[in-house]
C-alpha cells in the first residue's frame, strides 16, 4: 500500500489526519509541565512506583497488581524513560495523535471509506477528563475505539476467530481502565443486538449463539472485576456513589469539553465556546437530516444504531460518583462523541460550503491548540517557580500545602501541585490519592495524611477551632509535630496568624516555603 494514497479522498482524509494531529499533539509538546489537575498526583505515584531504598519507603509504599486502572501505570513501570513529566507529556501527545487516528479508523470499518470529516473529533481531544488529567482513561479510550472498528471490521469471520482475537484485546483495555472496558463493551453489546433484531427469522438462534459466545471476553473480566471487589479491603476514601441530577444528564455534552478556571484560562474558556457552538450547529443539522429526510444534512450511518442506543443508555445511567471516584458521569459521552464524528457525514452541501465548513474547523482547531500551549505556557512558569523553591526542602522532609484562601474558590490548577515535591524534594505531603491505584501511605502516617484532598485554606493553621469544624481537615490536628514544612502556593495577601511557629526560608513566584519551628 503506497504511503501516500492515489485515490483523492483518501488523499484528502490523509491530509486532514495529519493537520488535526498537528494541531492537537503540538501544544502538548510545547511546555514539559501540563495544566492538567491530577497529574501531578499521578506524576508521583508512577515515581513512587519504582522508587527503592530512600527516606520516602518510610512514608509511602506501591504494591503493583493488575487493577482496571492501570494503563500509564504498567507504561511507566515496564518502559518509563526520563522523567515522570516528560514521560507524561509524551504519553499525553500520543493520545492526543491516537484520538484522531482512531475516529478515522472507526469511521473507515463503518462507512467503507475513508474520509475527511472525522478528523474533525480534534475538537474533542481538549476534554473534561483531559483538563481533569484522568490519564489512564484518556490513553485507554483511542485503543478502545480502535477495538471496536475492529469488531465491525470483523463481522464477516467466524465466531471463533473473532473470539480468538478479542478475548486477549478485551483482557487489555480492562486492565488499561474500567471505564473504556465499558465504553467498548456497550457499543459492542449494541450492534450485536442489533444484528440480532435485523437477522432474517430462520437466523436468529445462531446470531444469538454468537452474540453470546462474543460476550464470554467481557463477562469473564467482569468476573474478575467482583472477585477483586470481594476481597479488597475497606477503601480508604471511603467509597460511595452518587447519582446526580436529571438536569446534570442533560448538560453532560456541554460538560463533557468544560475547562478548569485559573490563571490563563481566558483563552482556554474562549475556545471552550467555540468548540460548543459548532458542536450545537452540527447536533443541529444532524437532527434536520433525522427528522426531514429530504433535507438530510449530517447523517447517522445506520449500521451503529445498536451502539449509539447503548452508549447513551449508559451515558444515562452513570454515577457521577462511583466507589469514591468524582466525574464518573464524564467518561462515557467521549465514546457518543467519536462516534458521531466517526458515524456521521454530510449530504447535500455544495463545494463551498465544504470548503468554509473545512476552514472554520480548521480555525477553531488552530485557536484551541494556541489557547492551551498560553495556558500551560503560565502553568509551565508556575512550576519552575514551585521547583526552585523545592530546593530548599531537605530528603525525608514532611511538607503541608497551603492556600492563601479555601482552595476551592479560585485556580483548581494548583491543587495538587505539591506532589512535585515528592519528585524532586523527596519529601512527604499528605494528600496523594489512595483508595483507587496500587498505593497507600504507610499505617503510621495515616493519620496525618488524607486519601483525596486538596490543600486547604492557611486558616486551617489556626488552630483547634478552625480543624474542628471539617473532618476532611483532621490530619491536620497535629500539624506543628507531623509536619516539618509549610508551602504557601499564593501569593501572601496577609501572614498567616499561625506566623509565630513559622520560619520564612524560601520565596519564588508565587510560593513561599516555611519551616515550621518545633514547639
């Protein structure tokens, strides 16, 4: 097969897969340090992961298992290379490539052609979870879409092929993370029982056999899924579910794209409209072509009917809260994304307007890619600024962050920064995530660590009164003892009142870092 097609569609959708590659993938490797809440989190648990024989083994430790959470986990910890962050950053671009190749992928097994308009799913990869840094889901969801225009590509082989093929690939994308295992296994549910619904009479026992021989991959993961769940032990966060709103159900496409405030985001929540409003132009035209078949604008491609019905369905049904893990409720409306731009194409649009539709996707995409390379050009300089300060932290050092107000008002790309700390201070901080990956804190730190948090507010310094009042903050009781350092991540409107325990002993940026004298 030529590297470069004959075949002028084919050459068009080439073009158009390495443009929106491009401008998706660049940004990301512009600025080392990503503006991506929970990835410093991550960052320090693939650290910790193969960390051995240094002062932070008496605080932390990783027990490795295979967890359906686990995707850049076992990348790092089979064939990590340089630091955590570069590593990430380079992990981040290939899915950020991997998204737009695998809606084209899928849109070629669907429509038996390959073709420009899904290259236009760039305007997806900037997501919730990706501004969240949900980084084991976000890797897992290209490969998961991939899977599944394999198991379109496929319905010709017998079922017995098809079982030896993806009982091996369903087993990874499980292990990869739960949530592309059930994106992947709705939509695969979906158009299995579609084939059943439209299989002549005579047909229908043995498609049915062979629907329920396929399912044998994900019913035996599942199994896996409860045995685990049945002997875990209690989870440190505390578990719980929760469901949400029907009003939150209807604005989860909307949701699905929103971006974290903070310094710089200006441009970010500017782009965040643009991406809406062509979406809701193209949701429009896509519902004129459904209910006006003569004016068939954007067309569903009817042979993923079954998967499109299931994905919402489970769009529908998905906590926003499940077992401890928030914005449960995010993940699956990625896979109704792709496949709307990968099911879909337009009917009845002169040359022109093509050509004008082409060049504002392309503008919106252009615009995306600069507003997120000048928000984690601002978040980049930040955490300089955070790494020069860590200099002055001592091995085996046990740091509290801080804000200068209740951390939840205001700038969420900060709140788990302090686990840059852990990186390169070697150092303690209490509010790395436990409960959902193969790590913990030590049994003698626990009480002077939290499983989900984020740095509170300086007031909480203040004394017994202020901690007593928030059971999130009680690992801080004994803040004067457990801890050596305090981290400051604003900049200091007035001194803490706590100021006659702390020692100023490095400034940058926004960050001041204190030594707390012993009492």
């Amino acid at each position: 097969m030529p590297i470069i097609p004959k075949d002028n569609a084919a050459r068009r959708a080439l073009l158009a897969w390495i443009g929106a590659s491009l401008a998706v993938a660049l940004p990301i490797l512009c600025h080392v340090n990503l503006p991506l809440i929970d990835l410093p989190a991550h960052l320090a648990r693939h650290y910790l992961s193969t960390y051995e024989g240094g002062v932070l083994d008496r605080f932390y430790e990783y027990r490795f298992s295979l967890v359906p959470n686990s995707a850049v986990d076992l990348m790092w910890y089979w064939a990590g290379f340089g630091s955590p962050e570069r590593f990430s950053q380079i992990v981040m671009a290939l899915y950020a490539v991997l998204f737009v190749t695998s809606t084209m992928v899928l849109a070629r097994a669907v429509q038996g052609a390959w073709r420009v308009w899904p290259a236009t799913a760039a305007l997806l990869v900037y997501n919730a979870a990706f501004f969240w840094g949900f980084q084991n889901f976000l890797v897992s969801v290209p490969l998961a879409v991939l899977t599944l225009a394999l198991w379109y590509a496929t319905e010709q082989m017998r079922t017995w092929q098809r079982l030896l093929i993806f009982f091996p690939i369903v087993t990874l994308i499980y292990v990869m993370h739960l949530y592309a295992f059930i994106g992947l296994g709705l939509a695969a549910a979906g158009r299995e029982i579609q084939r059943l619904v439209e299989a002549p009479k005579g047909a229908r026992g043995a498609q049915f056999l062979s629907g329920a021989a396929l399912s044998l991959p994900f019913v035996l993961c599942c199994v896996w899924l409860l045995y685990d769940l049945s002997i875990a032990g209690p989870n440190p966060n505390g578990g719980g579910t929760a469901y949400g709103t029907l009003l939150a159900r209807i604005r989860l496409p909307i949701q699905m794209l929103y971006a974290p405030n903070g310094a710089g985001s200006d441009w970010i929540f500017l782009a965040f409209k643009l991406k809406v409003g062509l979406l809701v132009a193209f949701a429009i035209a896509f519902l004129i072509g459904f209910w006006k078949g003569r004016l068939a604008l954007l067309t569903l491609e009817r042979k993923v009917t079954g998967s499109v019905i299931a994905l919402t369905l489970g769009c529908l049904a998905a906590p926003t809260k499940l077992s401890g893990v928030f914005y449960s409720d995010l993940r699956l409306p990625l896979f109704l994304g792709i496949m709307f731009f990968a099911a879909t194409s337009w009917r009845n649009l002169s040359p022109t307007i093509e050509k004008s539709l082409a060049v504002l996707v392309a503008a919106v995409l252009i615009f995306n890619g600069i507003s997120f390379e000048r928000f984690a050009k601002n978040y980049d300089a930040d955490i300089h600024d955070l790494l020069r300060v860590s200099r002055a932290i001592p091995e085996g050092a046990r740091v509290l962050a801080v804000r200068d107000s209740q951390p939840e008002m205001f700038d969420a790309r900060l709140w788990h920064v302090d686990a840059f700390v852990v990186i390169h201070a070697a150092a303690f901080i209490p509010t790395l995530f436990q409960g959902v990956h193969n790590f913990s804190v030590k049994p003698e730190w626990r009480h002077a660590s939290i499983p989900q948090g984020v740095p509170p507010g300086k007031q909480a310094l203040d004394g017994d009164h202020v901690l007593a009042k928030n059971a999130a903050l009680r690992f801080m009781q004994n803040w004067q003892r457990d801890f050596t350092h305090i981290l400051l991540l604003d900049p200091e409107a007035t001194p803490p009142v706590a100021q006659a325990y702390l020692q100023e002993t490095a400034k940058d940026g926004r960050f001041t870092l204190y030594t707390v004298k012993r009492p």
